[in-house]
C-alpha cells in the first residue's frame, strides 16, 4: 500500500453519499459509530488520486478522525391543505459526524 500526496484527493461514499476530500479535510456525514477523538477507517473508496475504482478501489481506505457528534440545526417540515382546516407542523434534527481526514491510504 502506498501513501499518496497530501494533495491528493479521494472520493469516498458513507450515508449514500459522496464526498470529495484531501487530508486535512474537515467533514460532515451522517451518524457513524465511534467516540470523539477515536480513529475511524473508511473503506468505500470510489477514487484516488488517479485511480478509479469500478465500483471501489480495493485495498484503499481512509483514516478520519472523528471531531463531533451532534446533531445539524432543526428544519421546519409544515404541511397546509388550504381551505381544508389542515396543518402539520413537525421538527427534525439529524444526528451527524464530523471527520477530520488524516490518511489516504492507497
């Protein structure tokens, strides 16, 4: 395994999402297990540097730490049906984990 450059970068995928990062990085994702302070390995790497993976790159992997867990600020979900005396009105706040990127390992 090799360590790529510092200015590198990776497309990794977690929460059904993308993201585009370099080391140093500092992330937002959805809920992911580990304590504050921990190192975590992510291991769905899509590409790195120049190398595409098909779907993922074997033998890739990232090493993030995790700074927080906490949840985003709360959205309004307000439904209104007019003229029906019809209103909901609902909150919601999504657990989140932010990531410092340490590694790409290659």
């Amino acid at each position: 395994m090799n360590n790529l450059e510092a200015s590198m970068f990776a497309v990794i995928e977690t929460g059904s999402k993308q993201y585009h990062i370099k080391v140093g990085d500092v992330i937002k994702v959805e809920q992911l297990q580990g304590e504050v302070g921990s190192v975590i390995e992510l291991d769905k790497v899509l590409s790195a540097g120049d190398k595409i993976g098909d779907p993922l790159l074997s033998n890739a992997m990232i090493k993030a730490e995790v700074l927080e867990q906490k949840k985003t600020d709360k959205i309004i979900v307000f439904k209104k049906k007019r003229r029906h005396n019809y209103r909901r009105k609902q909150g919601h706040r999504q657990l989140i984990t932010v990531l410092k990127i340490k590694e790409i390992v290659s």
